[in-house]
C-alpha cells in the first residue's frame, strides 16, 4: 500500500541526530517500493538537507532518487486551484503549498497515509480528509 511523504520524515531519514530518525528509518524501510514523493516535497528536502547536514546527505537523497527509493508524483496543473482552496480553508494554520498539495495528492492518487513529523498542520487536516498519520506517536523511539 502506498504512503505520501513530507519533508520531515524524509529530513529525519538522513538526520541520524533527529528526535524522528528511528521511526522515520523503519518506517521508509518498511514501505520500500510504495513510497511516493511529491514533487513539491523535493526542494524542501534538499534545502533542509544542504543546510543543515552538507552535501553528502544531498548527494545520499539524490541517489535515493535516481535509483526510485522514491516514486516522484508530480501536481496536476488542474489541481493547483484545490491546492489554494485547501490553503484558504485552513488559513489559521498557514499551511502553504507544500502541505496543501500533499492533501491533493491523497485525494486525487486515492492515498489516505501520509508520513509526516508535522503534527501541527495534519493533524487537522487528517481529521478533515480521514488521513492516516504515520509514524504513529508510540513508534517515535
């Protein structure tokens, strides 16, 4: 079964020193073969990763790409105006384009699990779209 990934879990993945490394190492290895990337998830990743850890965590995210690690989703373009929808519906959370199309992606791939650390913003919008939050909160150590 197929999951979406944030930026987060993908950051904890290469982060060794990060609270969610452990729960986001099993579960990436777990769902191997199922994990999609949207593609507006890469350039965060890739800043995160080249900021905060240097270039061969980059260069190791890269790899994981070309060698499908990752199975790249793109946003269809007569989805965009969903995207800004969702962003006005939850304007308190400011959630911006990287986790509103997330939520567009769940629903036009018909996927409901997304793995994430950013409890703040989808925790509601789980509720609110009956998404499935993984890790879950037993399995971050």
């Amino acid at each position: 079964m197929a999951i979406l990934v944030d930026s987060g879990i993908l950051y904890a993945y290469y982060d060794r020193s990060d609270r969610w490394h452990g729960a986001a190492t099993r579960l990436i290895a777990a769902e191997i073969g199922g994990l999609l990337l949207p593609a507006p998830v890469v350039p965060e990743v890739d800043h995160l990763l080249g900021v905060r850890l240097g270039r061969e965590a980059r260069q190791q995210f890269y790899r994981g790409l070309a060698d499908a690690s990752y199975l790249l989703v793109d946003l269809p373009q007569e989805r965009v105006a969903k995207v800004a929808e969702i962003d006005a519906q939850f304007a308190e959370l400011e959630l911006g384009f990287v986790d509103s199309a997330i939520v567009v992606l769940a629903e036009s791939l018909g996927v409901a699990r997304v793995a994430t650390t950013d409890r703040r913003h989808f925790e509601p919008l789980a509720r609110a779209f009956k998404l499935e939050l993984l890790p879950l909160a037993g399995e971050l150590y």
